[in-house]
C-alpha cells in the first residue's frame, strides 16, 4: 500500500468517526437530540463516506496490481482519478460544513 493510499483511507476513515459521532480522540462526542430528519442527513453522510472508502480501495488495489503487471493502465489511472475527486469532494464538503457552523456560531441569539 502506497503512503498516498494511506493518506486517503484514514482521512476518509477520520471523517467516518467524525460522522459516527466519535471525537478525534477517539472518545465519543456529546450526543445532542436531533429531529428525525437529523438521521437522514446522518446516514446520507455516512453512506458517502462509506462509498469514498470503496473508491478509495478499489484504487489501491489497481495501483498494485499495476504495479505488478496485473492491470490496465488506464484503468489504474481512472482509478486514481476518481478516487482524488471522491477526496477532493469529501474536503469540500468539510470545509463547507466547518464554514456553516462557524456561521452559526456568530448568530446572535
């Protein structure tokens, strides 16, 4: 497994424990009651990154086995690309979800 494949899963991996409810410590975050609809968004997220994960795999896997002969380049090279524009996807959905709660924070009440 290469450090870049490395990278990808436990970025994605960390996201997961965030969207899981853990803290980065491992430990589990205060639970708030959310509305049902909550659980929706909750296991739409969960089922993104859970996807992400896929991607991200199928592509280490191809990457070895064309390394090993084994595979197509191009299908090595699609792989690749998809699985940094599933990573790219999942950071700018970070970034947007960190933005909007700081937005919320500067609310007045």
């Amino acid at each position: 497994m290469s450090n870049a494949g490395i990278g990808f899963a436990n970025a994605v991996q960390a996201y997961s424990n965030v969207a899981n409810g853990q803290a980065f410590g491992g430990g589990s975050a205060p639970k708030a009651e959310a509305p049902s609809e909550g659980g929706e968004f909750a296991s739409l997220v969960r089922s993104a990154i859970d996807e992400a994960i896929k991607i991200g795999e199928k592509s280490e896997q191809l990457s070895i086995q064309g390394v090993n002969d084994r595979a197509d380049i191009n299908q090595v090279v699609t792989a690749v690309a998809e699985a940094e524009v599933t990573l790219q996807t999942v950071v700018a959905v970070r970034d947007k979800v960190i933005d909007s709660y700081k937005e919320i924070l500067r609310m007045p009440i």
